[in-house]
C-alpha cells in the first residue's frame, strides 16, 4: 500500500472540523472504509468525495448515520436502476 494514496483521519478531522466520532460512525455503519496503517486510521482518497458528502448532509442538513445509512443505500439503487436502464436502452436500440 502507498501511503500516498490515504489521508489520514487526523488530518480530516482538522481539515473538515469534524469530529473523530463522526468517522468513527461512519465507518461502523460501512459507509466508509477506514483503513489502520502502523497504528494509524486512514482513508483512501478515492474515497475523499464520498466522504465529503455525507459530511455535507450529516452537519448542513443535520441527518443523522441512520439518515446517513438510509440515503446511500437509496443512491445505490439509483445507480443501479440507472445502470439497468441504461443497458436495456442499448438493447432496445439494437433492434431499432
């Protein structure tokens, strides 16, 4: 692993004024992937915007982890709705 690649929770936490239980919870409920490196947690930055988001609608909006958990199991059926639509589009084209 390249260490390059994570930024540290510490470093989010000052970055964001977020608190490190907010990660903590985040991570608990899997919405997102802390990683411990030598002793310390980090994040990937792949994961930076996915991060950011759900720090946007936890402190502007007030939603709470469970609110949280709710509203990104919603987006990823979204995304897959989208996805299947998507194929059946191109399918349908096929025959057109």
């Amino acid at each position: 692993m390249n260490l390059e690649e994570f930024v540290s929770t510490h470093e989010l936490c000052e970055r964001y004024r977020v608190e490190q239980t907010f990660i903590r919870s985040l991570s608990d409920s899997g919405l997102i992937e802390v990683v411990e490196i030598s002793h310390k947690k980090y994040i990937h930055c792949d994961k930076l915007t996915e991060f950011e988001k759900m720090r946007r609608l936890h402190y502007d909006l007030e939603i709470n982890v469970e609110g949280l958990e709710a509203i990104h199991h919603l987006l990823k059926q979204v995304k897959q709705l989208q996805k299947k639509n998507r194929q059946l589009r191109n399918r349908l084209n096929l025959y057109e």
